[in-house]
C-alpha cells in the first residue's frame, strides 16, 4: 500500500523540487501499426528518445529518423536532429499550447547506410567494420564501398554527425590513440591523430543538404605506436561510458558496476573510475530517477485535488497480510539514500510463512514525525481487512510510544530488543 498525504508532501515544494514535473508533454511515436506513448520534456535529450524508440519498437535509429509537424502549421515536417531541435520542438508545442506530440519513425532515403556490425570484441568490430579493413590497401573498396546518389565516389555515410564522432571516439578508445580536430562546423569535419608527426586523418562532410555526413578522406596509417596501449584515455568521460553499456543494460536491468567497468576493461582495454556512468545510461533509457520521483509529489497533488483524503490501498498487500503472515507489524522509518532526494521512508512490514519479509505499507514524508506516524497508523488501519488483534514491534522512535496505544489501543506494543542494547550502551 501506496499512503500519501498533504504532510508527506508539503515539504518537497521547498528542498527537493529541482524542476516542475508539468514541464513534459506526452507524446506518440509511431511507426507503421505499433506505437508508445512517452514524455518528452525540455531537458529530454534525443540519444533517450531515441533509446525508447529502440527499445519499444525494435527499430535502428541509425536506419531511421524522427519527424513531426509544426504545430501552427501541420503541412511541415521537422526532422529532430540533435538535442536542440528535441528543445525546439517542446517549446512550440508548449507556446501553442498543443497538449500532446506527434512523432513518426521514417527511413533514411539513402542506399549508403550501413548498420553497425554485431561486436564480439569491439577493438575488432571498430578495425574490421568501420575503420580498419583487411587490407589497408583495398580500403576504399571493402569497408566503405556504398555509393552515394552522384556514384562517382566511394563513401562511408553516417545518419548524422554526432553518429560518426561517437564512432570515432569509439575507434580511438579501442585502438589507443587520441585525436585533434582541425575543422568541426556544420558542414565538414576533419581530425588528425594527437600526435604532430603521425600522419594518421580524417576528413568528412556534408551530403548535400544534410544531415547525413560522408566519410570523402581517410589516412588510416598510425606511426605513433598506437597499438601499445595505455591503462586509460583521455576521451573515456561518463557519457561515453553510458553509450558503451546502454545495451547491456537494457538486457540486464541489475548490471552491476563492477560488471561495468569489467566488461570495458575486457571490451576495449582501459581502466575505468567513472561508476557514475551506469546513472548516466540508467537516466537515458528510463528517465532520470529525480524527475520520476518528484511526479510522486504532482500525483498526490492531482488525486487529492479529484479526491480529497483518499489513499492508494493495494488489495493484494493487505489480503496477503491477512491471510500469508502471522498478526504481527514491524513499524521502522529510514532516509532515502539517494542524496539528491530528501525525506524519509515509514513502513509497516510482517512476515510470511517462510518467514520473509512482506511489506504491508509504506509511505514517503519529510521526516520521521509523531504527525506523520499518526497519519500513517491511520491510514494503514483503515486499510485492513479484519479487526484481528495486532503485535506492534518498534524501536520506540520519535512518537512511537504514544501514537500506537491511541490508535491502536486494544493491541500489544512490544520494543525491538536490539535497539533496547543499543540505548543501555549509549
């Protein structure tokens, strides 16, 4: 059972609130028969978009782009291309005042774009598929042989710039080496190696109107000694740690940052220190944990607002109480952990038949108060199903000695006895 309430509430609008919940639109994206709903807001970046997309819809946004229709002119399609026009397209919807977003998945209309390659050892992948060929001499005709539209030049296609840095980045990680750039606008790109004297370069730009960027010149000849590799790079920051396990963690939601930096260290032969790069890829895929747990605080506004007073009461959880666990409440309050979020977490929990703990009901407050254990011992009672007598067990925290027998006075009170220790050595 879910309980909130104006007090356990009240106190976020002053420290927690770091950005209005109400500043996200919901929106529809849409490709072919299959769609989902999403929230999009004015810091939603368009790498989360994308990952939703391919995470919901099973489509490669590298084979594909995002567009919608200008809200105070529907006839016009928008292509969202970087973080920007994601910022752009909330602010016109929000300025007209259009209360949801249409986005649609089109193809890319060029026959150049290669997906990327499976990656058993991405060192490998990276050489084989994207930079290095087999045959450094056969370059141009075995690893960047598509053609564009003009069929006068061999070129290596990217959907977009940002694609083609990251895989560059990428690249230069795995081979052990760092890069330059000489020219980065809106229309080229060129880098050479870190190195002065190594002749290793880059050239991209442009195909035609954009925003696709084609790979025109490539040196792919290191005489830096590269390939001796280094125990970090200076290119490893916790954005790039996020692009490099987004994947796994899609598949396994509980990957650990040991796992983390295990993997990279196996993947691309580097050292990591940056465990923060798991809440950077956690925060892309499924939204960032403080906007979710500040709409707590908009959908207890919202419901006592529709209905004043009610509580979110989970059927099973007091059936279960009812039924699976012996008449006995263990009542505690701890803080949330995460340092960015403020308050604290009052519970009720029993134990089942294999004496495991199952949660009766929670609540989320300010503080550990005798105000808010009064509301919380009201509200669970209300929610149970019989009148059986009780066993509270506590440690006899602030107001817990006087708020039980009121409102629970014809049940017993018994004391946590590690907690009585604890007091007589203090």
């Amino acid at each position: 059972m879910l309980f909130t309430d104006p007090i356990s509430f009240v106190v976020f609008k002053t420290f927690v609130f770091l950005c209005d919940p109400m500043e996200q639109l919901p929106g529809r994206c849409s490709f072919g028969d299959q769609s989902f709903v999403l929230f999009i807001g004015r810091e939603t970046d368009l790498a989360s978009i994308h990952s939703r997309v391919s995470q919901r819809l099973d489509v490669n946004m590298q084979e594909n782009m995002l567009k919608y229709r200008l809200p105070m002119d529907t006839d016009v399609e928008q292509v969202l291309l970087d973080d920007g026009d994601v910022q752009a397209m909330f602010d016109l919807h929000k300025y007209q005042g259009t209360s949801f977003i249409n986005l649609q998945i089109h193809a890319v209309e060029t026959s150049c774009l290669n997906t990327h390659a499976s990656r058993q050892s991405v060192l490998q992948t990276r050489m084989a598929v994207l930079w290095k060929p087999q045959n450094p001499s056969n370059y141009q005709e075995e690893v960047w042989s598509c053609t564009t539209e003009d069929k006068e030049r061999n070129v290596r296609v990217f959907i977009r710039k940002e694609l083609l840095q990251m895989e560059l980045t990428n690249y230069a990680i795995a081979r052990g080496f760092n890069w330059k750039y000489l020219k980065n606008d809106f229309v080229r790109l060129t880098v050479r190696c870190n190195v002065s004297v190594c002749p290793w370069r880059l050239h991209a730009s442009v195909v035609r109107e954009g925003p696709q960027f084609a790979i025109k010149s490539l040196n792919n000849i290191h005489t830096c000694g590269c390939d001796i590799m280094s125990d970090g790079h200076p290119r490893t920051s916790k954005k790039w740690v996020a692009n490099a396990v987004k994947g796994k963690l899609v598949d396994k939601p509980t990957y650990r940052a040991s796992e983390m930096m295990s993997d990279i260290h196996r993947e691309y032969g580097i050292s990591i220190p940056y465990h923060q790069g798991k809440e950077v890829a956690f925060s892309s895929l499924y939204g960032d944990f403080r906007t979710s747990y500040h709409m707590l605080n908009w959908y207890n506004e919202r419901a006592l607002q529709s209905n004043p007073g009610s509580i979110l009461s989970l059927e099973a959880s007091a059936y279960g109480f009812e039924v699976g666990c012996r008449p006995m409440l263990f009542l505690d309050g701890t803080h949330i952990k995460q340092h960015r979020v403020k308050g604290v977490i009052l519970a009720a929990s029993a134990l089942n038949g294999n004496n495991e703990l199952f949660t009766v009901a929670y609540s989320i407050a300010d503080s550990e108060t005798y105000d808010n254990w009064v509301w919380f011992l009201q509200s669970l009672k209300k929610a149970l199903l019989s009148d059986r007598r009780i066993a509270f067990l506590s440690d006899r925290g602030r107001g817990m000695k006087e708020v039980i027998p009121d409102i629970f006075p014809n049940d017993h009170h018994g004391y946590c006895f590690q907690h009585i220790m604890q007091n007589f050595n203090d």
